[in-house]
C-alpha cells in the first residue's frame, strides 16, 4: 500500500525493514524458518547420499565379479600361505612348498585383477577409492613377494632335507660324505638365502606403504603383527648368511682346518678379553672334528722358560714383575688381528723348544687362523644345551665360571690332582659341550646362529683367518676384533689386570664422556670410574690395572688424574694416540681415572662444518655397568642418532645414558 520512500519527518523504509525484522523475530515465524532451512538442507543431504549410494552400488554391480573374484583369491592366497608357513615348521617342505606355488598363483592373479581395476574410471576419478586400491595393491605385492620367499625357502629345506632325511637327523649322526654333501649346500647358499631376504625386504617396502587408517583398518593388527615377524626374519637371514660362509670354513670345508683356540679369562681382564690360562688345537674336515685338545698354557711356557728370553714391553715388566716374555701374556696389543699373529709366533717358538717328554701339542702345520673366546660364550652355550655333568660336578649357566675357578684353583689340591694336570677339567667340558651342540636338533639351529652372533657382537668371540680374503671377510662383518680405523671421534679403554687374581669379577664400572665445542676447538673429558666390591681372598685382591685410552691420532692431553704410580704416557699406537696411567684400587673403595683433551684440528673442521660422529669400542671382555656420553656442540643440532628414552635433548647439547655391550656410535647433524 505504501510506497517505501524517505520523508521530511518519517523513513519509511528503515520502518518497514524494521517491521520485516520483528516479524521474523516473532517465535512461531522464527521456528518455521528454521523447519524451512532443515528441510531443504536434508533434501540436499538425502539427495548427496542418494547419488553416493547410486554410485558405489553402481560400482560394486558393475565391477561385482571382479571384487568378488579378488576377494576370493585374497582369503585362498591367506590360507594357502598360512598352510606353507606351518608345514615349514613341521618340516614338511614339500608340501609347504606346493602351498607356496599355489598361494604365489593366488597373489598373482588377484594382483592382475586389481591393476586392472586400478586403471579404470572409478579408481582414477575418485581419489577415496583409488587410495583403497592403491592400499591392496599394496599388500598384495607384499603377499605375493611373501609366497615367493616361502617356496625359495622351501627350496632351500628340501635341499637340505635330501641330506639329512627332512631335517630329522643331527649333525653327528651323518655318514662323512652326508656332512661333505650338507656343508657344500651351506657353503653355497649364500645367494639363495640372498635371494630369500630380498624378497623379503621387498614385502616389507611394501607393507610400510599400506595405510592402515582407511577400509583396512580392521586388519592393522595383524598386518602390524605381520610386519613385526618379517623383521625378526629378515634380522635372522642377516645372521645367517655370513654365518653360511663362517661355518663350514670352522668345519674344515671345502678344505681342512686348523685353528689354534685361547680361552680369555675375561675375571682376570686383558687387552684382548682376559688372561690366556687354556689353549686348544682344533683340526676339522669335512665336518668332522678330528681333534678339538686343550691345555694348560704352563705346559707350553714352563718347560721353556730357561730357553726362550724375549723382551716384554715395558708395562709388563714394571708393574706385572716379569723380565721374560711367554704366550699366557701374548695378548698384550688389543687388536685382535695383531695378537693373534703374536700368539701364532709365541706357539711356534715354544713347540719347538719343548724338550721330548713334554711334547703335548703333536701339530707342526700352519694355523689357519685364531679362535678367541671369553666364558661368556661358554655360559650362552649352557643356556641352549642345558647342564653337563663332570666327574660329579654339574655346571650350568649360573655357576660355569666361579665352579671351574673353584676347581683349578683351589679344589684339584683337596682331590689331590697334581698341579699340571688341574686343567684338564676343562677339555672335558669342552668334549661334552661339542657333542651337545652337534646334536642339537634342526629346530635349534636358528637358536644357536642368534646365539653366535650375539657373542660375535659382544666380541665374546674374535676370529682371527691367515688367509687375507677370509681375513678381510670376517673384518667386514665386525667379528675381527681389530682397532678401528674411524674418521670422527674415537674412544676406546683398555684395562689390563696386573697380578689382581680374579678381581675383574667384582670391578663395577662407569665411563663418563663429555665434549664441548668452542671457538678455540673441541675439547674431550673422560672419566672412568672403578668401585671394588671384593675382598682379599684366593680369588680376588686390590684391583691393579694398567689402563691405556685409545682417541684420535694427535689429541693433545691437557691433565689427568687418578692414577697411581708413576704419570700418564702419551704416544701413538695403531693410529690412534694413546694415554696411559696405572690405577690400584684397595677393596671396599673407588677409584677414577680422568683425562681432559683436545680433540685434533681435523676433526675439529668435520665437527664444526656437517656433522660430528663418535665411536666407543668395547675392549672384549670388560663389564661397564654405565655409559655416559654428553655433548655440547657449538652450532645447531637438526638430528642425531640414536634416538630413545634414554637420550636428554636440550638447545644445544645432548646426552646419552646407555649400557654398553657392545660398540656405540654417536651421530649429530647440523
């Protein structure tokens, strides 16, 4: 009725705008505008689900056989996989390997029929359902790869199977061309079990590209629980393939061997792992062990002492109070290779002076090479074969050491054992141990490679070959034992038992390693500390130790301090440089050894440029209840290695607190 324009005295429009406002505030107006905007917006709603609905029906009806067929193809290709796994581990490798073949088929054809469902409309124009496909693309791959793995594995069992009657017969109860004929498969299994963990690295890839997050999240458990069990496989064909090529040369194959075996007594600690207190001579071919003997090494070294006078170093001399130097003290360099050369000389010299009644030995051949092992493999040995019993004694893996010290030390008097033969106790140990091992059954087998190499790794044993190729192969594989040659920081400690007993038994102790980066350079501080829980008795006494550190080749000491006798040396050694300091340690009591140094300018310029790396090498043998290593670089830190709970980050510095069985390797990046 009104025409909404402005007026002298009233605006028209603003009222009726306002007039527009209050009826739609009114709540009965209000309510139905709200219903209006609710319906319309489920119109639009009911009208996106419909389409969707129409759409995904007109996927699944268009593309239903060939889901259906993959789907099929997916749970045969499961069972037929599972199948294979279980007969393996029953030992039936033929038939694991035709479940194999057939779930390799299964993978394989309902991997052709998603690639082809990947390349069609759907799956190209829709980016939820292409990533679904692209997910069983995925662990189909990862399936088929696994199958593949499964028959090769199979394979290689029925290869194997063919010697030793399907893995049912133990090692010593082979005829002699049987062992030739296994160690032959064994030493030329490398590829396959090459090819095998390639496959299985394959599957793996492939895994960590599925998204557990869409259509296959139900399944994450066992995908992930899958995942989980390839690494330990794939860790354990990591083992096992050096070990392929390690094993039949220690048994003589392709050609005889002989290797000269020292017991390291790890209580009475040494550069190399402990006191040489027993050596053997074994001689293997074809899988035959045709003499594994140990000695006392007093029957080598005393019936020559007023025959053979070589110069000791130094150390030995002041504070070990020798003037002559034998074998039981041969293994005096910590590098292993170095040692094992010595200790080769030191037999050569000393068979040879042993006068007519003290021939003991009967082997005037080449080594080839030196087998070094701490009681420590010997107690992991235990844990897989279970207790033997010796003249009445039972030795386990809690009592192998301190009962066999017992014996030898003390007890052969009692029993009225003289002397020279006290330690024969231990080549009758040894015998036993032998044929246990030999008579594990095959199911153990993969018990005792992570058993061998755990004490690789904890350099319980070192391996010493006099042929350079299998020299530099057992190099490659960190089992040498030899000084490291590293181009970042270096750190390693050697402790050396002067006349302390067995006193390493109740030594605790702590390495602290701190650095600190500044304008003038990178400085190093290292303490070592020492704490006696023993006493004075047959067995233990005051710690004495000769105590060499091994860092970079041109640090420069700064001060030291803790030693006992004498000052701290400094020269070069191995290519590194070396501090060494005599410490004496009274039971009850602790005691430290600290060196602050700088680091040399070359190593300086890596830190201060990229990156900065340290490596700390076990000295074999020695227990470090504690690592610390803390460091403050001057730049910024953009990552380092490792990483873990027990790593503290802050700004610029980062500190580690770790044990230390093994070597560690620090890393930062800047």
């Amino acid at each position: 009725m009104f025409k909404r324009s402005k007026s002298k005295f009233i605006d028209f429009s603003k009222l009726a705008d306002k007039a527009v406002d209050a009826y739609e505030g009114l709540p009965p107006v209000k309510k139905r505008r709200k219903m209006k905007i609710f319906i319309r917006t489920v119109k639009y709603a009911s009208f996106v689900f419909a389409l969707f609905l129409l759409l995904v029906l007109g996927v699944i009806g268009v593309n239903y056989v060939s889901l259906k067929m993959i789907y099929q193809e997916a749970i045969s290709g499961k069972d037929n996989i599972e199948y294979s796994v279980l007969l393996i581990t029953e030992q039936d490798y033929s038939g694991a390997r035709e479940f194999a073949t057939q779930a390799n088929y299964n993978f394989a054809d309902g991997l052709e029929l998603l690639e082809e469902y990947r390349r069609g409309f759907f799956a190209n124009n829709i980016q939820f359902i292409g990533r679904q496909v692209d997910n069983l693309v995925y662990l189909f791959r990862a399936s088929q790869t696994l199958s593949e793995a499964a028959l090769e594995g199979s394979d290689f069992a029925l290869s194997l199977g063919v010697v030793t009657g399907k893995g049912q017969t133990n090692f010593t109860k082979l005829t002699k061309d049987e062992k030739k004929s296994l160690l032959d498969i064994i030493y030329k299994s490398g590829p396959e079990l090459g090819s095998i963990k390639s496959n299985i690295d394959s599957a793996l890839l492939d895994l960590n590209k599925v998204d557990l997050n869409g259509l296959l999240l139900p399944a994450r458990g066992k995908i992930n629980e899958l995942n989980s069990k390839l690494e330990e496989a794939n860790a354990l064909l990591a083992k096992a393939i050096p070990m392929s090529e390690l094993l039949p040369a220690m048994l003589g194959y392709p050609d005889k061997s002989s290797f000269l075996v020292m017991l390291q007594n790890s209580d009475e600690l040494r550069p190399t792992g402990g006191f040489l207190g027993t050596y053997g001579i074994l001689e293997s071919e074809a899988g035959d062990i045709l003499r594994f003997e140990t000695h006392d090494i007093y029957h080598m070294d005393m019936p020559v002492k007023d025959k053979l006078a070589i110069v000791p170093p130094e150390p030995l001399k002041k504070y070990l109070g020798i003037d002559k130097w034998y074998m039981r003290d041969a293994n005096w360099s910590p590098d292993w290779p170095e040692t094992s050369k010595k200790l080769i000389e030191f037999y050569n010299k000393e068979d040879a002076l042993l006068p007519p009644k003290d021939q003991i030995n009967n082997f005037k051949g080449n080594f080839d090479g030196v087998i070094g092992i701490t009681p420590e493999l010997i107690t992991d040995l235990l844990k897989l074969t279970g207790p033997v019993e010796i003249e009445g004694e039972v030795y386990d893996e809690n009592n192998f050491l301190q009962l066999l010290e017992y014996k030898v030390e003390k007890d052969y008097v009692q029993l009225g054992v003289p002397s020279w033969q006290r330690k024969e106790v231990i080549g009758k140990i040894a015998e036993e141990l032998k044929v246990r091992i030999f008579d594990l059954s095959p199911k153990d087998f993969f018990s005792a490679i992570n058993m061998v190499n755990d004490n690789l790794e904890k350099k319980n044993i070192l391996i010493y070959f006099s042929d350079q190729d299998r020299q530099n192969f057992a190099l490659g594989q960190g089992w040498g034992g030899e000084i490291k040659n590293t181009a970042g920081d270096y750190i390693m400690v050697v402790d050396a038992n002067m006349a302390a007993y067995k006193t390493d038994s109740v030594i605790s102790r702590k390495m602290i390693y701190e650095v600190d980066e500044g304008v003038n350079g990178v400085f190093s501080d290292l303490t070592l500390n020492y704490s006696h829980s023993g006493g004075f008795d047959w067995r233990t006494t005051r710690y004495r130790s000769y105590t060499r550190v091994y860092v970079p080749k041109g640090s420069e000491l700064i001060e030291s301090s803790g030693y006992t006798e004498g000052d701290t040396q400094v020269y070069d050694e191995l290519g590194k440089t070396v501090f060494a300091a005599f410490i004496s340690i009274e039971p009850g009591e602790i005691g430290s050894l600290h060196f602050k140094y700088k680091l040399p300018k070359n190593l300086n310029n890596e830190s201060v440029s990229d990156a900065y790396s340290l490596y700390i090498q076990k000295q074999p043998g020695r227990k470090t209840e504690n690592l610390i290593v803390d460091l403050s670089p001057k730049n910024k830190v953009e990552s380092y290695s490792p990483t873990g709970f027990y790593v503290y980050a802050d700004n610029n510095r980062l500190k580690w607190e770790t044990d230390f069985v093994t070597d560690k390797i620090f890393k930062i990046n800047y």
